[in-house]
C-alpha cells in the first residue's frame, strides 16, 4: 500500500466529503471517489454487502436505492456504523442501519419509489473492511412504478451521469454474467463518459448461474470488450441463501471454493472474489487519489484565495446598520439583474462547457425545435390528396370545373393555418420555461436570505407570465391575421419555384456509412441540403461534387447505434423501394453526437424528407382515379406549399 500518509489518504477525502454534506452544500472540487452502477438485479447490493460481512442495505422488488448512499468503508478495531444525518449515534445493529437508510430514504423522496439526488452518508468501522469509498447509485430501469414519473428512467440516467461524468470519478460497472455482456446497462454508461475504458472496473457477478457449458473466461481475461483496469468476477448468495439467513463469511468461503474446483476459472483464482475486488478498490481509490491530487489542491487554493477576497470585504461590515442593510440588498438585487442579463444575452465570464444554458437554450428552441415542430404538423401527401379532392369537388357541386377553384385552396390553406397555432404556443412555453429556470439559478446566490430569494423569484416570475400572455395574444392575432386574408400576391409567395431551387437549408460534415470494405469503407463528405436536393461533396470548399440526390420520395429512418462504434446513425430510404445511392436500397449516414443527428432530422423535414411510420389503409383513397382532379390536385398541393413557405418566413422573421 505505501507509507503511511498514503494510507490516510481515502479517510481525508471521507472527511472533506462529509463537510460539504453537512453545511449542505454541492462540492464543486471533484472529489475521487468511485460509483457502483448497475441495472436492477445485477447484484450490486450484494457485492456491497459482502465487503463488510453484514446484512444492512434494503432489499424488494423495483427499484430499492433510490438516494445515492455514500458509504465509507474504515479500518477498525471494532464493529459499528454511523450516518452523517445521525452524527454521534452508533449502530452496532445492522437491521436497525437497513431500517434508518429505509426512513431516511421515504424522509426525502416518500414511500412510493420516488428518487432523488440528495446523498445518505453511512460510515462502516469494522476489522473485516479495508479503507474505501464507494457511493451506490440507483439501479438502471426501465418502467415506473408506484408514484414515479414515466421518465423515471432519464432521471436516474441523469443521476448517475452527474456522478460518473466527473474525470475523478471511478466506475464499478457491474453485471450479472447470465446476461449479454454487448446489452450491459452499466457498461454502455460507462462507455459513453470514458469511451477508452481508462477509469472503469468491470464486476461480473451470478458466475454460478450460467447456463450449463458455458462461462465467462473470455471476459474475465479481458480479450472481449477489454478495459484498462480489467474485470472480477464474484459470486452472490442466491435469494433462497438471503432468506436463510446465510452467513456471509459462509458465502465468501463458498465463493472461493467455486473458483478454485471450477475448470474454467482455477487459474484465475487468486485474482476472482470479493477480498480481492476490495483490495484492488482499496489500492487504486488511493491510486487514483494521488493521481489527481496536485490538480485538486490546485483548484482548493484557487478557491481558498477567492473565498479570502470575498471575506475580506465584510471585514468592516456591522450587521446592525440599517444603510449597510438597505445598500446590501439592493447589490444583491443588482447582482440578480446582472446576472439574468449575462445568461441570456451570452455575455457572462463564466461559461458552461457542459449543456446549453440561458439565451442558448432560447436560441436553440427557435432555431432548431420551433421549426421543427412546425414542420412535424404538415399532413402526409395522401390526407392532403384526399382533403384537396373532397374540397373541390365540394365546390363544384353538380358542375364540372375547368380551373383551379379559389376557394379549395383557401379551405385547405385555412384549415393548414389553423394548426400553426399549437407549435407557435409551445414554443412559448418552453421559452418561458426556460426564463424561470434561469430565473432559479440565478437566484442561487441569494441562499442565505430565503424570504429576499422567494420574493425575487415571484415577483420576476410574475413578470414573466404576464409577458407570457401577451406574447400568446400577439401569435393568436397574427394567425387571425393570416386566416383573415390569404394574400397570394405577395413576392415571396410567387417566387418561391424559382428560390426553392437555392435555398440552402442546411450544410455540414456527416460519415456514409454504408460504403463497402473494398471501395474503402465509411468515408466523411461535406453534405449540402437544400428544397429540392441532397448533394455531398469532398469537402467544404463544395468544389468536386460526388453526388446528388433528389428528395423526391424520400424518407428518414433511425439506425440502432451500434455497441462498438461511437456515432449515431439515421438512414434515409425511397418509399418506392428503388434504391438510393448507386447499388445501395438506403443512405445510412453518421454523426458524432445524437444532437447532431436530431438536427439534421429536423432540416430533413424542413426539406420535405418525413419519418418513416406505418401505412394506414384507408377505404376512402380507393376511389377511381381522375386525371383532371390529379392535375388540379398538384396545382393545388404545390400553391399550398408556396404559400406556406411564405407564412413560415413571415413566423420566422417576426
């Protein structure tokens, strides 16, 4: 292990963990620390438990951590644990440490399988235990029960991201070996925040319950799917041997036997099991503790130094003048202001590198989700057939028409206009959100003046909601406006054959996947996507086009990722089973991030290229066909698109 000052070193974090839970406060210093991430059942619990040879974390059906439970492993001479929240009361009584963790739990997040954030610290002092940190996570899944919200399962992706994103953070990912390792909840976690497998230990746990014939040498030897820091695998006592009461020493000894008399394990042995996997955390916690030392004592007194700074001009301050307590609030209040303003307007000296924030986020929602919302509400080419075939022979009546009936098309442009309303509205709301959240976190600041904090918020959220109004006023006028008069007079609206043939909607770098092996694989083009067209080129000086694609019947598809490779993928296909690109029946193209793919899907349908959805038979599209009516149909269908890209540009310019 080393000297003793390394020895000391997981207990100093333990202590400087402690400190900022107990004053409440987040640690903005990255504490090392390692995180157990499993989907529900892998066995994490037991693997838990078996370090300190004791019965202590709740067990049932569902999701059962649901807090984040901070337990800290220490060397003692004798037996006992004590919780941060109970600070100075010792339980020597594991079922009543099981019983606190449970009430402390219900305390925070309720008794129906709610979660939250918010960590348990639990210290365990015991002879059977080597010095070691490891805070268990919420168990990966899939459906809510009880009170949870349907998107239970981004939440505690969310929960584990915010822990496992940090570069000082270890990853214990386990898994249970009877199931796909390539399907693994935990590993694909950890694949997504540290892709090179440099801070991840694999665990494989339920050794022992593999179909018969067959193990998991390859994987603990790490030849499939390797990791820097290898794999352990261990077995769990079965719920009949929980239920019985088995002891755990019992089941550790049981555990070793199983590796040595095992034909595909004994000459891994020594390296399998639960003490071994502890020592192994136990050495490189402090490892890595070392390893980002000088970084995080760096960043320590870079805030020892700001705190000094801000100390020291409160040296003169006497709470119990009045003008220094009016001058107090009104910098507090200024400093609020200032800081919405920053936020919003793009212009503050502290940057997020992680998320989109603020005035981003608002940008965004216009740029990206606003034009794609109202791209998504275009009915597909057989509804409007049908509508713009009902409508004029509706106003023909008993006649047979020669032109292009006025009042079909203003029918169905009215009735196309009618359900702007519903993206316009949203739009709103998610701005407006997005105002009161950045109202919340600037009102951070004013933590320790709770009653000055909740007024700011409800007077400046009141603001907002009443803007919120009559923003929704003005966009409800303005679509009365245009249901009022279809003005098909207008410049842009006769010109639009000729500019659609230019404008570019969208321009960029994305990988053609499926190139074969012998013309040289996946190669990266420079794509250029306009109204009519999706042409890709070398690169972006677009001087040695490769190829054109007409978006004429043209769909988008997701792609699964692939577990091996880092891009996301969508495919774009011809409905009429024609193929895409020279010998190919589909386009499958790749980008780095899934945002990057959720933005081209949305300039694709700008474009008019829709995503793919099953067919709905209708008895009514079953009609003999009509050439006159199909003529008439595409006069209209092509007017109505016209005069739509017109109404999108007066939206968008407003």
């Amino acid at each position: 292990m080393g000297n003793r000052g390394m020895e000391d070193l997981i207990p100093l974090v333990n202590r400087l963990q402690d400190a900022f839970s107990s004053i409440g406060q987040s640690c903005n210093l990255d504490l090392p620390q390692i995180a157990v991430v499993g989907g529900q059942s892998a066995g994490k619990s037991s693997v838990l438990e078996n370090f300190v040879g004791r019965d202590f974390l709740p067990r049932g059906s569902g999701i059962v951590t649901r807090r984040p439970l901070v337990l800290q492993l220490i060397s003692a001479n004798a037996e006992w644990a004590e919780f941060l929240h109970c600070k100075g009361k010792k339980f020597t009584d594991f079922d009543e440490v099981r019983q606190e963790i449970e009430a402390e739990t219900d305390r925070v997040t309720g008794a129906n399988k709610g979660i939250s954030p918010i960590p348990i610290n639990l210290r365990v002092y015991s002879p059977h235990v080597l010095n070691l940190t490891l805070i268990d996570l919420p168990g990966i899944t899939k459906v809510p029960v009880g009170d949870q919200p349907a998107d239970i399962e981004h939440q505690i992706r969310d929960m584990i991201m915010q822990f496992i994103c940090r570069e000082s953070c270890l990853i214990l990912a386990v898994t249970p070996a009877n199931t796909d390792l390539a399907n693994s909840d935990a590993l694909k976690l950890a694949k997504d925040v540290d892709p090179q497998g440099q801070r991840t230990v694999g665990v494989i746990t339920k050794l022992d319950l593999m179909d018969e014939g067959t193990d998991a040498r390859d994987v603990l030897e790490n030849k499939l799917l390797p990791l820097r820091r290898g794999y352990i695998g261990v077995v769990n006592r079965s719920q009949k041997d929980i239920d019985g009461k088995k002891d755990i020493r019992a089941a550790l000894a049981a555990e070793r036997k199983f590796f040595l008399s095992h034909p595909a394990y004994r000459h891994i042995a020594d390296s399998m099991g639960t003490p071994h996997l502890q020592k192994v955390l136990n050495q490189q916690l402090t490892n890595h503790i070392r390893d980002t030392l000088p970084a995080f004592r760096s960043k320590l007194q870079s805030q020892l130094l700001s705190l000094d700074r801000e100390a020291e001009e409160y040296r003169h301050y006497r709470p119990d003048d009045p003008s220094r307590k009016t001058k107090a609030l009104l910098q507090m209040v200024q400093q609020f202001s200032v800081d919405f303003e920053k936020r919003i307007e793009g212009s503050g000296d502290q940057v997020d590198t992680v998320e989109l924030s603020g005035g981003a986020k608002i940008n965004r929602i216009f740029h990206e989700r606003f034009p794609f919302e109202l791209v998504k509400m275009e009915c597909d080419e057989k509804e409007m057939r049908r509508e713009i075939s009902y409508a004029i022979k509706n106003i023909h009546g008993i006649r047979t028409g020669l032109f292009t009936p006025d009042m079909a098309f203003e029918a169905i442009v009215k009735k196309q206009v009618v359900k702007i309303k519903e993206p316009c509205i949203k739009c709103i709301d998610l701005v407006v959100q997005e105002l009161i959240n950045t109202v919340r976190q600037c009102s951070n600041k004013l933590d320790s003046f709770p009653r000055l904090r909740e007024e700011t918020e409800r007077i400046v959220t009141s603001h907002i909601r009443d803007r919120e109004s009559k923003a929704k006023e003005q966009v409800l006028l303005l679509i009365d406006v245009q249901l009022a008069y279809i003005n098909t007079n207008h410049e842009d609206f006769i010109g639009f054959a000729k500019y659609v043939q230019i404008f570019v909607i969208r321009k960029g770098w994305l990988t053609i996947n499926n190139i074969s092996i012998m013309k040289g694989g996946a190669k990266e083009y420079w794509f250029v996507l306009t109204a009519e067209s999706l042409s890709w080129f070398k690169d972006d000086e677009e001087k040695e086009k490769k190829y054109m694609l007409p978006l004429d019947n043209l769909k988008v598809r997701d792609v699964e990722k692939s577990f091996m490779s880092s891009k996301h993928m969508f495919a774009i296909f011809n409905t009429e089973q024609r193929n895409v690109f020279k010998d190919n029946r589909f386009l499958e193209l790749a980008c780095d991030t899934l945002e990057e793919v959720e933005s081209w899907r949305a300039s694709l349908l700008r474009a008019g290229v829709y995503p793919e959805r099953a067919a709905v038979s209708d008895p009514r599209s079953h009609s003999k066909p009509d050439v006159k009516l199909k003529l008439l149909f595409k006069v209209l269908r092509d007017i109505n698109r016209s005069f739509f890209f017109f109404l999108y540009l007066n939206i968008e310019l407003r």
